[in-house]
C-alpha cells in the first residue's frame, strides 16, 4: 500500500524517517512529504497557503498507482483530510495522529508571526502533557528538524466540498487520550463534532505518547498504523 506521510507545522519529511523503515519492513511503499513553503523566507512564502500543502498531498495521490493511505500528524490532519476530500475515490483510509478531522472553515491554530512566517515556539511552548516524553536528547535531535512556515497556513481555512469522504475510513491515533475522554472532549466542538459524527467508520486508538510520538515512540507508531491497514 502507498502510504502518503503528510508532517505536523514546523516539521518536514524527515520527521517520519524513524518510522519508515517499519513501514517498509510491512511490505508498505511510505511517501513521506516535505509542504511547500517550509523553511523559506517571509518574502519566498507570502503567497502560499493551507491550499497549496493540500494540493502537495493530492499531487502524491494522483502518482501512485492505485489507492493510497493518508497519515496525517498535528496540523497535517487538516490537510490530509482535505486531500482526501478532492479524491475520495482513491483513499483507503485516513490516518490521524494525535489530532481529529476538522470541519469545513476550521484553521489550525494561530501562533506568532515574526518577519512574514510562523517560526517554531520551542518545547516550552507546549503542554506538559505533550512534551512530558520527549527527553532533552530528543529534543536536541529534533530541534535540528524544525523550520518556519508561511504565516497563512496555521489559520487559513480548510475546503470541504465532497460528502464521499465520509465513507472513508479513519483511525485516529491519539498520543494520551483515550476512547472515552476524546467522546466526552469532541461534545463540546459543535461543527467539528458533526464532522466527526458523520464519519461512518472511525476508531480511535491511544498511542501512550505524547504530541510527538514519531519521535518519543517510533516503533509503537509504526506497528499501529501497520494495524491500521489491516
């Protein structure tokens, strides 16, 4: 199966390479992408936006052969599920890592701008919950990693347009929460709660991770988007 491997804000293809070779390992053909507009200047990257990172992902789905699986981390949830809506035909399932498919209009999140792109926050800017396993020398690996993005792509709003996307199946792979406490959180998210209501296959898998498990817990990762498949 082609798996196409979409990274969080901040990260690029290489943030899946201590999955990929499990992948490989499973008879997969991974893909893993780098969005356009990571790393680049203010000036190189004021024109792009999340439509641009979806119409990457949808370019990796119409040059593979045959149907492929999306995976999506953080913020690439909602370009992997907007990829999956322009080609519902060609998606076999939609995998979420630690994030939930958004609804029509929903951004991101909004961080702070500096000189015309979204640079990374650094660790402390996050829960404890989402760091808590990630060691100083992961951090200090990781870090290395990171790039800016263009300033609209964290709040531009995501496109959906086609209703076959929900008869695509999904497996949200959360880092913490489990089965219950995402039911009990998504009550409250109104249209984003419709979304997911609407889905007609979706099941939800606790990682024990945090925000970053490509990093934290790359083997268990693996094993659970191998299962995923099945």
């Amino acid at each position: 199966m082609d798996i196409i491997l979409v990274p969080g804000l901040w990260l690029d293809a290489a943030s899946w390479n201590p999955i990929i070779p499990a992948l490989e390992s499973a008879g997969h053909r991974p893909h893993a992408l780098t969005m356009p507009g990571v790393g680049a200047s203010g000036a190189e990257s004021a024109g792009i936006g999340l439509g641009d990172w979806v119409a990457a992902t949808v370019a990796g789905i119409d040059a593979a052969e045959g149907p492929v699986v999306l995976v999506g981390h953080s913020g690439g949830g909602n370009v992997v599920w907007a990829a999956a809506d322009a080609r519902p035909d060609r998606v076999a399932r939609v995998i979420f890592v630690d994030t939930a498919p958004p609804a029509d209009g929903f951004g991101i999140s909004e961080f702070e701008i500096v000189d015309g792109v979204v640079p990374f926050p650094g660790w402390d800017f996050f829960d404890d919950g989402d760091v808590s396993d990630l060691t100083a020398e992961i951090r200090r690996r990781t870090e290395t990693l990171v790039s800016s993005v263009p300033a609209r792509v964290p709040t531009d709003p995501v496109s959906l347009r086609d209703e076959r996307r929900y008869a695509i199946p999904v497996t949200m792979l959360m880092g913490g929460m489990s089965e219950q406490e995402f039911e009990e959180e998504v009550a409250g998210w109104g249209s984003a709660e419709d979304e997911y209501r609407s889905i007609k296959d979706a099941e939800i898998i606790t990682i024990g991770s945090g925000h970053w498990p490509q990093f934290s817990v790359p083997d268990r990762l693996a094993e659970l988007i191998v299962d995923a498949i099945r």
